[in-house]
C-alpha cells in the first residue's frame, strides 16, 4: 500500500514508529555482534558496554509501545494500517527480547573467562550468530520493504539455525562428558547456543509479522523446526 | 474448543432477507447504480459505506422504493423481500413500507404528541381494533426504541419538544410501530452528539434480535461498531460486500482499503 493517507500526519506517525523500530533492530544486531565478539576476544569491557547498552533497546521497546497504544487511540486504524500497529508491537517485543538474550550473552562472558577454552566452540558461536544476524537483518528489511518473499526465505533459513545449535550442543556433550574440568564453561557455552538460536526464532517471528502486515494472514505453522535437543539424551548424543 | 471463525458463519440460505440481483438505477440518464447483487440478511445489520455520490443511499432508498416517489428515477432488476419481488405491479408500496421501515438523517417527527407519533402508523395501516391495543403497541414501540422510561410520564407533550436523539428515538419508535420486518437508516446520527449516538447504537444492536438493520453512515467507525456485514459502494458500484471484521482488517479490494484507511484513492 503506497498509497499516502489524506491527513498526513498520519502518514508521519506511522513513518516515526517505523523508524523506531528500525532503529531499535539496528542497536539489537550489534548486541549480538558485540556480545560474540567480546567472548571470542576476552574483551570484559565490551561485554560491559552490550549489558549498559540494553537499556536503550528496553527504552525503545516502551516508547514504541506508547505510540502504538496513542496511534489506535487517537487513529482507530483500519486494514493496512491496523497491521502495521500490531506488527510494530510484535516486533519491537521481539527485539527487545534479543537485547536480552545478547546482554545474557556478555554477563557469560566474565564467567568464563577464567575458564579452560572448549576446542572450537567460540568460531562455531561466532559463525552461527553471524548467520543469524543476517537473518534478522533479512527479516527487518523484508519488513520495511513490504517484501513477502524474503521474509518467508528468513523462515524457512531458521532450520539451519536450529541445526548448527544441535552441532554445537553435541560437541560440547561430549566435551563435558570428556573431561569434567570442561562442564563450567560447556554450561555458559551452551547457554550461549541456546541464547542466539532464540534469537533466530524471534527473527523468524519479525518474518512472519512481515507476511501478516502485508497479506493480512499469518503463515501457516508448517515451519521445520529442527532443534532435537528437547529431547536429546547423554546416550544417543 | 475450536471457534468457527466469523465469516463461516450465517452461510444458511434460508437466512436471506433481501435479495437483489443486477440492479441499476437512472437519473434521468444518468446512471447512479450499476449491476448491484448482494444477499441481506435477517437479525443482522449491515452496513453501507462509501463515499458521498457512490449510489449507497440509493440503494438503500431501493429496498422500500423510495425511489418510486423521484420522478427521473427509474430502477431495473431484481429485488425480493422473503422471495417477493417488491417491484411487482400487484405490491402496494405503502404496504412496503410498513414492512420495510425507514429513519433518516434528520429526526423528523411530526408536530404531533408523542404518543401520536408513534400510533400514527398502526391507525393508518388499521392494525389495532380499540384503543387499549393501541396503547400497548405504543408502549412495546417506545419500549423497543428504548426510550419509554424517559417518556412515559409525558406522552401528551410534543414529539418535536424532546432532544435531538430522543426524536431520533422517536422517529425509530414509528418506523418499528408498523410491525416492520427491515429497518433501513439512512445517516441516522448525523445530526447526533456522540452519548446520543451511543444509544441509537445501542438500540440498533438490540433492534437487531428481531429486525434485519440496513444503515447507511459516513462514520467507518460506526460501521464497524455496529454492523455485522458491510458493503462498500464506489462510482456506482457495489465493490466489496464481507463480514465486517474482515472488511476492516482485511480488505480484498484495494479500492476498499483506500477508502477505509483514509488514503488517496
């Protein structure tokens, strides 16, 4: 719908809690990063910066959500225009819940870092948060753009994601299981793991709030999920 | 557990009301409705939405043809209340109207009591034998308006001394003392400050245990508040007709969407 709104500002508030929005995924990508980056370089001090950092995510999230309450106050949106306020709503909490996981990140950072390294395991995190880095960023260009397909390409990216967390969860089983001096630190590892491929299905979620923003439907829940680790035991790992 | 969702529900056919099937109308040789076919239903209110000129009034206007008494029009197809054709040379049209009720946008009641407001319709349609049963159907009819509490110590006084939307009341007390069986409002708050306007809606959703409700409203918001069916006219033409919730959430239309959003169309 490119059509503008005959009173424009309408048009302008809409457009400002978008760019909130936007903003607030911008800040969300560099937790992550920089949470990841701080364990792989020992760096206390940026994992010091990723938790004082979530306050500004949190921050967003709220004034977000004052302007959407406002907006359907104050606009009684219809259609198009309904969607995006609730998709706005949606995903802001999405994001801001990857603030939270990022910043849960970086306080695991200090814990560990007086622990024995684990053999591999920080490139595997480094790579798997790249990946899904790009899907979040994916998604929220899929989201501006109005663009069904990338967002559906996002969703269905989030299989790979639950796939390198099942890699990561068996290495470091078997790790522990190795040598007990490796459990501390296969514990915040793993926490990790779990942190970032949380963070892909809330990705996905700000996907799927693309395709109900723009075709008014909500994908159909036939989404592949392939984290296992629900029910992985220490015998078939 | 499972709910059907809105728009799978009220499919029964035997639920039909009104049914029109191609209707055109002509100002004189201008056309004001091309080709409208839309199902009405009974107990439900639907609403007409549009912008100003897009035939919904006259539409509207067709279903108790009104339209018979402007002397340019002329209307072509179909239209059937419970399978009757109404435009059948046997129908009376005043019988219609009887059965086919009418408010407008103005509160228009006559410079009579209130109480002669209301028994106008039934002395002239001779539907009551004495003047106890008249009495009771003033009563029922005041009652159904939901404005009897407020009026009954005065049935004596002027109509047109009450507030605008207690006339407007007045005026649906009238329509509904016929024994009508379609209710058809055409921009019937308008002229209505927004407490008013809240009680003819609330007197709309309960008049519709009984009646089928066709209103016709500039407010989108009262559309969506009030109706359960919405049609959306444009140019004429009938572009949209669905399940209010889904007309609002979810347009199919785009010509729709644009109205209902407020956007250049």
């Amino acid at each position: 719908m490119s059509g503008k709104h005959i009173v424009s500002s309408f048009d302008r508030d809409l457009e400002a809690i978008q760019a909130k929005v936007m903003r607030m995924g911008g800040l969300a990508e560099v937790a992550m990063r920089d949470a990841v980056q701080a364990l792989e370089l020992g760096d206390l001090e940026m994992a010091e910066t990723v938790r004082r950092n979530d306050a500004a995510i949190d921050a967003l999230n709220e004034e977000i959500r004052a302007s959407a309450a406002q907006l359907l106050a104050l606009r009684a949106p219809t259609a198009i225009d309904l969607r995006v306020i609730l998709s706005v709503m949606t995903i802001s909490s999405s994001l801001e819940r990857i603030g939270d996981y990022a910043k849960n990140i970086a306080k695991r950072v200090s814990a560990i870092s007086g622990q024995q390294q684990i053999n591999g395991s920080y490139g595997t995190l480094r790579r798997m948060t790249q990946f899904v880095i790009s899907m979040l960023s994916d998604a929220l260009d899929s989201y501006i753009q109005h663009n069904v397909e990338l967002a559906r390409d996002v969703s269905d990216r989030d299989r790979e994601a639950d796939q390198m967390y099942n890699t990561l969860f068996r290495s470091l089983l078997t790790h522990m299981m190795e040598d007990h001096r490796n459990i501390a630190a296969g514990m915040h590892l793993h926490f990790m793991a779990k942190n970032i491929e949380r963070c892909g299905d809330h990705a996905t979620a700000i996907a799927e709030q693309t395709i109900y923003m723009v075709t008014g439907e909500k994908p159909a829940d036939d989404r592949p999920k392939a984290d296992v680790t629900a029910t992985t035991m220490e015998g078939n790992a | 557990m499972y709910d059907a969702p809105a728009n799978k529900q009220s499919v029964d056919q035997s639920n039909q009301k009104i049914t029109a099937r191609n209707v055109q109308v002509f100002y004189g040789d201008k056309q004001a409705l091309r080709d409208v076919s839309v199902d009405i239903e009974d107990r439900t209110v639907t609403a007409f939405i549009g912008p100003s000129g897009c035939g919904k009034s006259t539409f509207l206007r067709c279903l108790n043809r009104m339209n018979d008494t402007v002397a340019i029009a002329r209307v072509e197809g179909d239209i059937r209340l419970d399978g009757e054709d109404i435009y059948h040379p046997m129908v009376d049209p005043v019988q219609l109207r009887a059965k086919v009720g009418m408010v407008f946008q103005k509160p228009n009641p006559f410079p009579k009591s209130i109480y002669d407001n209301v028994a106008y319709g039934p002395k002239i349609h001779g539907l009551t034998r004495s003047k106890s049963e008249l009495d009771g159907i003033v009563e029922e009819s005041l009652k159904r308006a939901a404005l009897w509490n407020e009026v009954k110590d005065r049935l004596q006084e002027s109509g047109t001394g009450l507030s605008g939307g207690q006339q407007q009341r007045l005026c649906i007390a009238r329509a509904v003392a016929t024994g009508p069986e379609v209710l058809l409002m055409d921009e019937p708050c308008s002229a209505l400050d927004p407490i008013a306007t809240a009680q003819v809606e609330e007197l709309i959703d309960d008049l519709r245990q009984n009646y089928s409700v066709v209103i016709v409203t500039h407010s989108m918001q009262q559309a969506a508040r009030v109706s359960q069916k919405t049609a959306f006219f444009h140019l004429g033409n009938l572009v949209e007709y669905g399940e209010t919730g889904t007309i609002f959430t979810n347009p199919q239309d785009p010509r729709t969407e644009s109205y209902i959003t407020g956007r250049i169309g």
